[in-house]
C-alpha cells in the first residue's frame, strides 16, 4: 500500500499558485520525498525531491514540515499544461516504489 | 544522454501468445522498476531489480509473469498466454544505485490483446 495520502483533486486557476498537499505520517528517516506528475498518455515525470529541508526548482518548490509527516508541492503560477496527475512518494534505497493514486489537478484557464 | 528508452511503444497480441517488454534503463542506473497502469487508473507497482538480481517481485502475478535484467542488455518483463485482462501500459523507470535517487520513466508499452 501507498504510505502518502493526498487529495484525489484540486483545482486551480491559470496563472496562480498551487499547492498540492501530501501526508506521510509513516514516513521513517531514510525516506525520501518524491514528486512526480503524468500529464495525459505520458509516463511520469520527474518534478522535485527532498529529505527535510526545503528545495527549489526550475519546475517548482517543495516544502516539507519539520517533522516530516507532511509536504507541499507549490507551483508558483499554474499554466494549462500542468494539469496532470500528481504523486508524491516515499523512496528510500533497496525498496520498491508504490505510488497512491495522486493528486488530479485541472486548470482552469 | 538517453532517456529511459521502452520498446515497443504498441504491441498487439492474440490470445495465448507471449508478450516481451524491453526497458533499457538510463546510462549508469542500475536500478529498474515495472509498472503497470489501466485506463484511468494509477501506477500498480509490478517488480523491482537490479543488475542481475530482482529485488522486490511483490506486485507480479503468480503466474506466466516474469522479469530479468542481465548483466547486458534491457530489462524485459515477459509475459505468457496473454489474455484480455493483460491489456494496459506498462511502465518502467530506472536510477542510480544512490539513496533516495529519482526514478526517470519511460514512454511505455501499451499492450492490447485481442
């Protein structure tokens, strides 16, 4: 089973931020947190990482509480193509990956 | 430098027919994940190998399902006797053999059987 939880959809307009929520109240120290997103027909994507301090990307911001059991994905302004399927996963080494159902996230233009 | 490279993108079979789905994972990765996806469904994690090992075969049927990544070459997942219910995408990632590494996808394989 998935070890995060998120919102099965969200809604946002074109142009304005995003912030997508993930719980992992599991999550154990070696545990990284991983977004990823699916537009349409495509494999998945790479989106953004991180252990426990926040991190910036070209792509987006992650934001992970201090004690870890939580994170955001911020997406500072929203266009049409970035309406997919977001997921966010914990990934730690010599362990398989599952990811949850994710986050369907549609713009409104 | 190459992307995870997945071949073929479309593969049609009968059924009862086998079904042979390569991966070849990224430059230096040695790490190589199997998904399998229905329509509008999420990612179903199927195995999870590394060179000449596999790691976590969990997710994959019992039955006529199986996965290898040899020393050389692609990953394949093959599967025997498809039937109707084996139609989907089937995904694979890879990564480095580095702790909490991010997984590069493939475009996929979409199979359908008739």
């Amino acid at each position: 089973d998935a070890k995060t939880t998120q919102p099965n959809s969200m809604e946002s307009n074109e142009e304005e931020p995003v912030h997508l929520p993930c719980n992992h109240s599991t999550i154990s120290g070696t545990d990284y947190i991983h977004w990823y997103r699916q537009l349409p027909s495509q494999g998945p994507e790479y989106v953004i990482h991180g252990l426990t301090s926040n991190v910036n990307n070209r792509m987006a911001s992650l934001a992970i509480a201090e004690d870890r059991k939580s994170s955001t994905l911020i997406l500072h302004r929203a266009t049409l193509r970035d309406a997919a399927v977001y997921y966010c996963i914990l990934k730690t080494s010599y362990d398989k990956v599952i990811f949850g159902p994710g986050t369907s996230l549609s713009v409104i233009p | 430098n190459a992307g995870v490279m997945q071949n073929p993108r479309h593969l049609v079979r009968r059924r009862g027919q086998e079904a042979r789905l390569r991966c070849s994972p990224m430059k230096g990765h040695s790490h190589v994940y199997w998904y399998r996806q229905l329509p509008e469904e999420g990612l179903k994690f199927m195995v999870y190998l590394q060179k000449e090992n596999i790691i976590d075969e969990s997710g994959m049927p019992k039955e006529r399902f199986s996965a290898e990544f040899p020393k050389e070459g692609p990953s394949i997942l093959r599967i025997q006797q498809v039937v109707r219910g084996d139609s989907a995408a089937y995904f694979c990632a890879s990564s480095q053999d580095v702790q909490g590494e991010k997984l590069f996808f493939g475009s996929g394989t979409q199979l359908s059987v008739l």
